[in-house]
C-alpha cells in the first residue's frame, strides 16, 4: 500500500497534496496540468521538495508519471566505508 503525504490541513486547507476521505487527490487538476518538467521542479525544489523518496513515488504513481520518479527520487550514493 502506498503511503501518501498527508499535510496539515489547518494550516493550509488549499494544499495541493490534500487528499478526500476516499484517499483520491483533491485538487488533481492541479498536477495533472503541470508539464513533466514542471513538475520535477515542483517535486525537487518547490512543494514537493520536503516529502520522503516514498511519500514522492507514491504521489507520481498516483497521477499517472512514473516514468518521473527517476528524476525526481534521486539516488544517494554513498561512499565505501574505511
């Protein structure tokens, strides 16, 4: 199951990740009009850039962009240990 970003809602009920009682995208047109490119924006460095590598592939997979998720969750490699 996936484990999609839940924000405060209190705080900004317009948030675009905000999510109906059915678990369905409330404001969907929002991201479904976004370019690839914009969104990978959106995903890095704008409203995007706060949520885990997990919370980011399951929003794309809901919206249909997965072939995004590799440029958008970047993988960190880490250098060998001594």
């Amino acid at each position: 199951m996936f484990r999609y970003y839940q924000p405060d809602l209190g705080a900004n009920p317009d948030d675009p990740f905000a999510r109906g009682d059915d678990g369905k995208l409330v404001r969907r047109g929002f991201w479904l009009d976004m370019s690839d490119r914009s969104l990978v924006l959106a995903m890095t460095q704008g409203i995007g850039a706060t949520l885990t590598a997990d919370e980011k592939r399951a929003h794309l997979a809901d919206i249909g962009r997965e072939h995004l998720i590799d440029e958008v969750c970047v993988q960190e490699i880490l250098p060998p240990e001594r």
